[in-house]
C-alpha cells in the first residue's frame, strides 16, 4: 500500500471550526512515552493551538485498566489485549477494542559500568542467568568470553526491573522465557512477575534513571529511553548466533519475538539472522463504538481522536527514528487504515469518512 500524505489531510485538520479546545485523553506505556509527547507537541502546533493530546505514562497495566473502566479516550499497551478482557469489552460497548499498531521499538539492556561505553556483547543465556541472581559479578567468565577484549569490573550486578504493570517487561520476560525453560516454568512472562533478584522502579524513566545513578547495575527499557539518557547499552546474540545491535528499522527488528499470529505479517522482509532479538510494537487501544466509551462525551471529541490516530500513522511517524523508535511498516499502516474504517460514532462511519477525507488508501 502506498501512503499518500496530501494536502487535503492538513487541511482537514486546521480548518475546522472549534467553538472550544478539544483535549484528547489517553494514558498507558512509558514505552512509546517520549514519542508519543513528541507527536503531541507537533500536533498542537498543526492545529495552532486547537487540539491538545494529554498523555499520562503510567504503564501498560494502568493503561489497559483505565481503558476498561472507560476514563480516558484511548489507551497504550505493548501487551496485546487478552481474550477475556477483549470479550469484557465488547460485552460492555456492544464493540470490539481494536489493538492498533502505532510504533515499533527494541528493548534493550542497559548497564552502568565505569569506563565500558555501549556494545558490550550479551546473549539470552547470559542475560537469564544475570536475570535469575546466577551471574553475581561482571568479570564473570561467561560474560567475559563474550567480551573478550573488554577489562571487566568486579563489580557486584545490580539487577533493575520494573515495578510497575509494563509492557516492556511482558516483551523482555517473554524473550528470556523463550531462551530459558527454566525460566519460562519458574517466573514465566507478563506485565509483572515475580522477580528472582533485583530492585523494582516506577516505568522505563525509573528504570533508566536508577541504571544512570547506580553503578555496576543492568536494566532494560526502550531503545528511546537509553538514546535520551544517554545510558550504555548492549549488543545481543540473536537465535542465529550474530551479535546485533538495537536498530531503527522495523524490517531488521523483532525477528525472534512472539507476537499473536495475526500481528507477525506485520514484520515485512524480516531476516531471522539479521533481526535483534528483542522488540515489540506499543498498541493504542480504542473502542470500535467511540460513543459508548464514557471518556468521549460528543461526536466532535470522537472525530478529533480518529484525526489524531490517522496523523499519528502517517505524518507522525516523522518523529520516530530520531527517538529511537522505527517507523511503522507499511502492513501495519494498512491494518490501522483497516481498523479506522471501522470507527463509528451512534453507527455512523466517522472513521471511514474521515480515511476517504484524508486521500490515505
């Protein structure tokens, strides 16, 4: 599908009458946070004022709960709705929930260690038994032969994780599930596990900000987050034996990852041996019947959300690569469009007349 970005969709967006600002309400992942602020600010701008996205960073568990519970417009989650909760909410709306693709991003292993600056070579053994309170020290034998020209510290490892419902654990704990069956069977994955060692902070900023201040300790967050904190971080041994490094590119990312069978289409031109082993998409949730979510209170609010979303996809997808996110592949542009054709609000079709507006195909 060829994306089409003309001027009609711009048009669409700043010569709307407004009789008041319109405030677009999501919360969820700290994942795709800082692109996600990043969008929000454009936005306002392209809409001189007129629209502002508020978005709250409070995790993927809070995003999925307050969703649900119907307080804000959208939600963001880099765990893919379950069955139980997606049925609970057609029950509730009479609608599906749909999952929409909005960005794509590796997870990455971020370390403080004195003088060793980004590249330092792991692999998921490693990592599990780092992970597990295993490997205690960094000069560890096994870390070191994958290093073997770096000087390794005997620091003690300090383990971060989350503490919080997140999405970016759900993608982690589910790469060290797929490496370890001991793992898989002992702590397994989720949005929140039971960790074996380590210390728990609040979202990807705790997680990189206690990295950043704690020497000798090893987290994981977001590509972005170790970019805008300028935090070392590793380079991964991926399931073909080639040492990788965290990429922009949604064609050489996410090769190993599990994703519900009816997402892995969206990773086009995927090579197993080129692919870092860690990444994931972060989903916007959003009701398919926009007026019986209780956080939309007018047919005008609904059609600035799905204005923003179809910008999002496309024009938006600008800021991504230079946060450390990549670009979302066509496919899954094309499922979105899918999805936005659906929207409606009191039946009627918002979301495939404001597709047929924009000219995206």
């Amino acid at each position: 599908m060829k994306k089409q970005i003309l001027l009609t969709a711009l048009l669409l967006l700043t010569q709307v009458a407004y009789s008041e600002r319109i405030d677009i309400i999501g919360a969820g992942a700290s994942f795709p946070a800082p692109l996600i602020t990043a969008m929000a600010d454009s936005y306002r701008e392209l809409t001189n004022q007129k629209v502002t996205v508020n978005y709250q960073s409070i995790g993927s568990g809070g995003g999925i709960r307050q969703f649900s519970e119907q307080t804000i417009m959208f939600g963001m989650t880099e765990a893919y709705l379950k069955d139980d909760i997606m049925e609970s909410i057609e029950k509730k709306s009479g609608g599906k929930a749909f999952n929409m693709p909005i960005t794509l991003a590796d997870v990455v292993a971020v370390y403080n260690l004195p003088g060793i600056e980004k590249g330092l070579v792991l692999n998921g053994e490693v990592l599990t038994d780092i992970f597990s309170g295993k490997i205690k020290k960094w000069n560890d034998s096994r870390i070191s032969k994958l290093n073997p020209k770096t000087k390794l510290p005997s620091l003690p490892i300090t383990v971060v994780h989350r503490s919080d419902g997140s999405g970016t654990t759900n993608i982690w704990t589910s790469y060290l599930s797929s490496v370890s069956k001991e793992w898989a069977q002992k702590v397994g994955f989720a949005t929140s596990v039971n960790w074996p060692v380590g210390i728990g902070a609040y979202g990807n900023e705790g997680v990189a900000g206690t990295v950043r201040n704690s020497p000798g300790s090893i987290g994981y967050v977001s590509f972005s987050y170790a970019l805008l904190n300028k935090i070392s971080y590793a380079y991964l041994v991926n399931s073909s034996g080639n040492t990788i490094k965290p990429s922009f590119s949604a064609t050489t990312a996410a090769a190993d990852i599990d994703l519900p069978e009816d997402t892995r289409a969206l990773f086009t031109n995927t090579s197993a041996a080129k692919g870092y082993p860690v990444a994931g998409f972060t989903w916007m949730l959003v009701y398919e019947n926009l007026d019986k979510n209780k956080a939309i209170t007018n047919q005008n609010e609904a059609e600035e959300l799905v204005k923003f979303l179809i910008w999002a996809i496309t024009d938006g997808q600008e800021l991504s690569e230079s946060l450390g996110y990549a670009k979302l592949p066509q496919a899954a542009v094309k499922r979105n469009v899918a999805m936005i054709k659906q929207l409606k609000w009191e039946n009627k079709p918002i979301g495939s007349q404001l597709i047929e507006s924009s000219k995206l195909k």
